[in-house]
C-alpha cells in the first residue's frame, strides 16, 4: 500500500486518484518549506549567537586592557601573518597563545587610529561596543523570541511523540526506522541549540556574575575618576549591571 511521508485521517478515501497525489504533494511542499526554514532560520540565528559569543570575550579583553594603555591597539588589516594563522586554523589544534587577546581591538578605522592614547579613550569604546552589543541582543529577542519558543517547542513535542511511536512499534513488532529518525532529528535540534546557547550562557555569566573575572570593574576606573570622566565611568559601570 501507498504511504504519504506524513500519516494522518483524512474524511475521504486517499488511495484513490488523484487524492492521493493532491496530498502526497502537498506534503512534500510542505517539508520542503520547513526544511529550507529551518536551514535559514537556525544557521543565521546560531551564527548571531556565535559572533556575539566572539563579541563578548572582546569586550573582556578590552576592558581589561582599558588601563594598559602599553598594550597596542590592533589595526583593521590583517598581516601575513596572521593571514598565515587564519588559513592554518583547525577548530580542535587551537594553541593556548592563539586563545589569548593581546592588544584593543578596535571596531571602527577611528578607533584603530588614534595619536594619543589614554584609558578614557578605550573605556569609551567598551562602553559603546557594550551597548551596542546590549541593543542587539534586545533586537533579537524581541524579533526571534516567539519563533524560536516555537521551534524549541516543536522539537521537545518530536521527542515526545517519536518516544511513544517507537514504544507502540515496539511492542507491536513493527518497522522502527522513521520512529527513529523522526526521534533523531528531534535530538539533533535540541543539541545544537543547548551547545551553542550554553557556550553563549558561560561567557555571560563569567562577564557579569563572576567575581573573580568581572572585567569591567577590574579595568582600572577607580585610578581615572575626575569631573571629566565621572559620568562616563558611572554609566559604564551602571550598564555592566545588565546581563
């Protein structure tokens, strides 16, 4: 007998032609349009929450370099070098020098070009990357925050359902392939999520809950306060208390 990728009732006979073709098709579509969501949605959204993962140990960096002004600014070019560096990457091959930040890293050409460093200078840019990257995770949430409920939702149902199909096949003796891919692709979903949304959730915690590592109060502030600076250092430290 012919089966439609998706079971279901239907009020009708659907072997019959072209019901069956009508349905068969639309369900076809159907996945295809999910599919290619999916693939839109969650890759541009999980490398959003990537790059502000990235965006995050910067900002550590920045802050902790804020009173060092020894440490050179970065320029917006890349050297060979560095080239060389790039190109030789390997995700799992990561020596522990490369892990570290060793200069400001600039984000604008007014950034990386200044004559006359000082510690006001570079805690003014932290400050204004520190909103910009708080503005942007309200941007997402605000946009993103009931699809992304939806799809988490959707896939903690998948799992739901693809365990109790696969204890009914089971005990019924019948073919638990798709029961177990259907269970798959539901675990596979949540997975990705929980590791890229966990690596994002500790760099959170270690910037803004973690005593020994909160770099915006560790950056040298209370040897720069003067009338001048005051409102700048006070609205900075105030905005560090907004994960």
């Amino acid at each position: 007998t012919r089966e439609f990728p998706i079971r279901g009732s239907f009020p009708f006979n659907v072997t019959q032609s072209p019901n069956f073709e009508i349905i068969l098709g639309s369900q076809c579509y159907v996945l295809f349009i999910a599919c290619i969501w999916i693939l839109i949605f969650d890759t541009s959204l999980l490398g959003f929450i990537r790059w502000i993962n990235v965006q995050l140990i910067i900002l550590q960096a920045n802050y902790r370099h804020c009173n060092d002004t020894s440490t050179s600014r970065a320029s917006l070019s890349v050297s060979q070098q560095n080239y060389n560096i790039i190109q030789a990457y390997q995700f799992l091959k990561v020596p522990e020098e490369q892990e570290e930040i060793r200069s400001f890293v600039p984000f604008t050409p007014e950034e990386a070009n200044v004559a006359a460093d000082s510690f006001l200078l570079r805690f003014r840019a932290c400050v204004v990357h520190h909103r910009r990257l708080i503005d942007n995770l309200n941007d997402c949430n605000s946009l993103f925050t009931v699809v992304l409920f939806g799809q988490i939702f959707s896939s903690c149902i998948l799992i739901c359902v693809g365990l109790f199909v696969l204890v009914v096949s089971l005990h019924e003796n019948r073919n638990i392939f798709k029961d177990i891919v259907m269970l798959g692709i539901g675990l596979a979903h949540l997975f990705y999520w929980c590791i890229y949304g966990d690596q994002l959730m500790i760099e959170v915690i270690i910037f803004f809950f973690n005593c020994d590592s909160q770099f915006i109060y560790e950056c040298g502030w209370e040897n720069h306060l003067s009338k001048k600076s005051k409102r700048l250092i006070l609205n900075g430290l105030t905005q560090g208390l907004t994960p």
